[in-house]
C-alpha cells in the first residue's frame, strides 16, 4: 500500500512542477501578447493562473504534508480549515474550470453577436470575473466547513457524526456535482455547438457570394479575421474537450460515491488518482494553448532560441577567454 502512496505523491510532485513551469511560460508570453479581444486575452491569461495555481499548491502539499501542526494552536486551527487535504488545490479546480465555460461564453459571444460583443465588452468582462469571483467564494467556502480542529488533530467533518452537518454536506455533494461536473459540460457543449453551426453557416454564405475584383482587398481581410476567429474558437474547443476528458475520473468516482458504491474522501487513494489526472490537465493544457495558436507559439519558440542563443554566446567566451 505504502507503495502506491509513494507513487501517487511522486507524481502529484513531478506534474506539479511541470504545470508551474509550463503555465508560467504562457503566462509570460500572454502578458506581452494580446490574443483576440482584450477579454478573451485576459481570460486566457487566467486560465493559466488557475493551472498554474494547482500544480503549485499541487507540489506544495507533496513537500509540506496533507496536515501541517505548528506551536500555536490558532495557527493550527486555521491551518486545518484552510490547508488539511489537499484543500486549497480546489480553489484553483473550481476558478480552471469555470474559465473555460466564460472562455466558452466569450467566444459565443464574438462569433454569435460580435456587435453587441465589440459594444460591451467592458461590461462582459465586469461580469465575467464577477461571476468566477462568485463561483470561487461559493463554492470553496464548504471545503472549510469541512475540516475542524479536534483534540490536536485536524479532522474531516463529513465522518464526524454530526447530523445536521451530514444533511448539510449530502446537500452540498449535489451542488458541487452539478456546478463543476454538470452545468460546465452542458454549458460548453451547448455554446460550442451554436458556435460551429454559425461558423459553419458563415463559410457556406461567403463560398456562395464569390468577391469582386474591385473588392478583393476587402474581402481577404474578412477572410483573415474570420480565419483568425475560426481558429481561436477551435482552439477552446480544444481546451474544453481536454478539461472534460481530465475531469471525467474525478467526476466518475464522486458520483459512484453520492450512491454508496465507493468511499470518497479526500486523501484516498481513488481521490488521489483523479486528482493526478487534473494537475496533468493543468500541465496539458497551456501546451495545447500554445500549440494551437501560431502567433503565441512563434513567440514560445523565439523566446526559447534567444535564451540558447544566448547561452552559447557565453559559453563560446567563456572557452575563448580560458584559452586565452
């Protein structure tokens, strides 16, 4: 047994770093390059926030423990309710996944109604980060309530006994099916398949109106933007499938465990595996961002040859300079 829980934390250490690394990348790159609307680049840069908070934290819990006790019983209290089992990793699963449905909704918004789009685009982002503010605070605050701080030892409330915070708990097992596992695939499912039907629909109406030659420049630059339109909203498609794929484990277990068949809580070993699959979620998807995206690619890879170009600049004079 020891076994596999020496594998599961070898691997929730190794992906940890990887999405930290990787996601901070992106980050970087995103921060000097506007991708689409200012929106839809804010929005990409939050997602590898919240990717790149997971495998951190992700990491963090492999080198500080599931339970941190220090000298002071305040501390520890607070520790409990805020750090005990893998706790704060959740925050960053709820803020990923949310992001991608406001991702979802901007690029619905852009292809569906670009007027009113390009008209309210302050208000839509407004409302999108008051929304994932909201979804965070709402449903992170029940992962407190469910640690306490007994007899020197952080344990998990749902076991405790407590009838009301049972019935409390049952009813906060549905609301977090359905608000990370239901309502996000049904949301991004729906919006995407409007989205493909008016981009499909757009390309059959500009194959059937061929250009003027008198209008050829203009034309070939709605073509581009659509092009560029086009490819933005593949690639949250892209990003959408990845989450979802990621997230089924995770989503299977919990389910199978609301009707009894398995034992859910956190820190067991099923809870574990699922939570593996989505820190390599948060490693996989920053390298399908920049991959799908040739402008941010471009720029990964110039950035990455200037760092090694670099470098064997200094190590060319440092070889001329000791024969010297």
């Amino acid at each position: 047994m020891w076994q596999v829980v020496v594998t599961i934390r070898v691997l929730l250490a190794v992906f940890g770093v990887l999405g930290t690394i990787i996601n901070g990348i992106v980050l970087c790159v995103l921060a000097r390059k506007r991708i689409g609307s200012r929106t839809t680049t804010m929005l990409l840069r939050s997602q590898c926030i919240a990717d790149g908070y997971i495998g951190f934290f992700a990491f963090l819990y492999q080198v500080f423990g599931g339970e941190i006790q220090t000298g002071s019983e305040i501390a520890n209290r607070i520790l409990c309710n805020i750090w005990y089992r893998d706790n704060l990793i959740w925050i960053g699963v709820i803020l990923s996944v949310h992001n991608v449905v406001c991702i979802s909704f901007d690029r619905f918004m852009a292809t569906v109604y670009p007027v009113a789009y390009k008209h309210y685009k302050k208000q839509l982002t407004i409302a999108t980060y008051t929304y994932l503010t909201f979804m965070g605070l709402f449903m992170f605050y029940p992962n407190i309530l469910s640690r306490r701080y007994e007899n020197g030892k952080c344990v998990y409330v749902p076991d405790s006994g407590d009838r009301i915070l049972e019935r409390f708990f049952e009813v906060e097992s549905k609301i977090w099916t359905i608000l990370i596992y239901g309502m996000p695939t049904i949301c991004v499912i729906v919006l995407h398949s409007i989205v493909i039907c008016k981009m499909r629909k757009q390309l059959t109406q500009v194959n059937n109106f061929p250009s003027e030659p008198d209008t050829t420049c203009g034309k070939q630059h709605t073509k581009q933007m659509q092009a560029r339109v086009r490819r933005l909203t593949w690639t949250t498609v892209g990003m959408t499938c990845i989450l979802i794929t990621f997230h089924t484990y995770d989503a299977f277990i919990y389910a199978l465990a609301y009707f009894g068949v398995v034992e859910y809580e956190p820190g067991s070993p099923d809870q574990q595996v699922g939570l593996i699959l989505i820190v390599v979620c948060s490693c996989v998807m920053p390298c399908f961002l920049a991959g799908s995206i040739d402008s941010l690619r471009d720029l990964i890879l110039h950035g990455f040859c200037r760092r090694v170009g670099k470098l064997s600049d200094t190590g060319s004079q440092a070889e001329t300079s000791e024969y010297e």
